[in-house]
C-alpha cells in the first residue's frame, strides 16, 4: 500500500494534488498543531474539504496535544484512518473505542525513540500501527533505519496473531529506502517529497509500488 503525503503537496492546489495521486491507497494527512511537533500544517476545517474533493481514503495523522479531545473530529468528519501518538494521548485503549465508534479505523503513531515493547498490550485495540522513520515534525528528513528493528517486531507480532493491524512507516521513504522498509514487514508506504517533487507523481508512485512489492 502506498500513502502519498500531501505534506509535500502544494497547499494551494490541494484537490489537484489528490487528483495526481489517483490509485493510491490513502492519502496521507500530517496534521500538526506546533505544540507536540514543532510546525503547523493544517486542521480539520481543511481535512472536511479535501474529504469532498477526493475518494481516496484519508489516512490523518494527528501529531497534537490532547488527541483524546481533537481526533474524533476527523473519524466524525468521514477520515478513514485517524492515527494519535501513543506519547500525547492520555487513554489510548478508550480513543481507539471511540474513534472506531465515530466511523474510523484507529491508528497508533511511536516516534522513533519508543519501543514496541512500552506499548504492545495498547496496540491489540489499534488498526494501524504508524512507526515513524524520521522525528515527526517536518517533511524531506533522511531515514533512520534503525527503526526497522520495531518493524520486524511488529510483523513478527502480526504473523504470530498477537496483532492485528496494517504496519505503516512514516518519514524518508523514497527509492533508496523502500525495499528495506518491505523486506523488515511493512504493508503501508508513506512517501511525500520521494512522490511530489517527481515530474509525474502517479508515476513516482506506481514505480514505488512496485519496488515494494518486489522487496516484500
């Protein structure tokens, strides 16, 4: 699975933007509020737009204070996946109930220096878990395969029924980097700069998609 980022999107041109990802499988939202991330993106009055203007599911990714408060909004709001960190959220086993209660799979965001381990009991109530490859807060940084050792965790966790959810990784994925991102077990690929700099984003993409697929 493939989840171009519209980080790297023009903010102007958001539904043609959509539009030149068509035949992804999300669309990848960072919505950061400069209190849990250092940068402002955008908020939920945008998400309800862009929700109009493209079918492609919406995979937001809600890196704020006080998830527990703000991220129903977004499953109410129609967002198919709606991902909190399990460092800002205060009860993580109740936001998954309610945010699967609004409509919305429940995602769980780890920043690169949480373990798999801290967690694991929270993750049997999650959809997704999102490990991140980069410090969350802004688009472009290099990846840190380090944490490919949490995603051979999770797979292996996932493939012996303790888990059930889609692996996701977030934060420099591009042509370098995707085949060991698959080969370590990940089923979702987010990648924003690696597909919206490209001449032809539908075709960045597709070529990911298939270098993934080759990998896993």
């Amino acid at each position: 699975m493939i989840a171009p980022s519209i980080l790297s999107a023009d903010f102007a041109r958001l539904a043609e933007e959509a539009e030149a990802v068509r035949g992804a499988d999300w669309l990848h939202v960072d919505v950061m509020d400069a209190h849990f991330v250092p940068n402002l993106t955008l908020g939920l009055p945008v998400v309800k737009s862009l929700l109009k203007a493209t079918d492609i599911p919406l995979d937001c990714h809600l890196m704020i204070e006080d998830p527990d408060r703000w991220a129903i909004g977004y499953a109410e709001a129609g967002a198919y996946n709606v991902t909190v960190h399990v460092e800002a959220a205060a009860d993580p086993v109740q936001l998954a109930k309610d945010l699967r209660a609004a409509g919305a799979k429940a995602g769980l965001s780890i920043k690169p220096g949480t373990s798999i381990e801290s967690c694991t009991d929270v993750l049997k109530h999650y959809d997704t878990l999102l490990v991140m490859s980069v410090e969350p807060g802004f688009g472009g940084q290099g990846f840190m395969a380090e944490v490919l050792d949490k995603v051979r965790t999770a797979r292996r966790l996932v493939d012996t029924g303790h888990l059930n959810l889609v692996v996701e990784i977030d934060g420099g994925i591009n042509e370098d980097t995707i085949a060991q991102a698959a080969e370590a077990g990940v089923d979702c690929f987010v990648a924003g700069s690696a597909i919206y700099d490209a001449s032809d984003p539908g075709a960045a993409m597709a070529k990911l998609r298939a270098l993934a697929a080759r990998s896993r």
